[in-house]
C-alpha cells in the first residue's frame, strides 16, 4: 500500500488530517512493517499539543522497536 520509500510528504500532511481521519492513516501504518527511520523525520514536525494522535502514535511504535 505504502510504495514509496519516502513517506515524509505523507505524514506530513497527516498532521492537517481530523482526528477520525488520522485515526484510521496510523491503523494503516501500523498494520505495515515500516521500517522506524522513516518516521524521523516527522519528529521535528510534530508538536504534541496540536498533533495528540500522531505523538501517541510515534511513542508507541519507537516504544515498540527493538
């Protein structure tokens, strides 16, 4: 689903999403094995009192890697 090897435009843009909507986008992320590098990026974006789903989300999966 995720052909690209870049997904920072995509996240990215996820943070303008509704909640709902990111909701559903980080399901799909996490139903995949994307490799945890590829989120990087995004950190630097993320601000956690206007990006709650996408902050609990990247806890949770750098939580997760080994």
């Amino acid at each position: 689903m995720f052909q690209s090897d870049d997904l920072s435009p995509l996240l990215k843009a996820s943070l303008q999403w509704n909640s709902i909507e990111q909701f559903f986008f980080w399901q799909l992320i996490n139903a995949h094995e994307i490799p945890t590098r590829s989120f990087l990026p995004l950190v630097k974006c993320v601000e956690p009192a206007k990006h709650p789903e996408a902050t609990a989300n990247l806890i949770l999966l750098f939580k997760l890697e080994k």
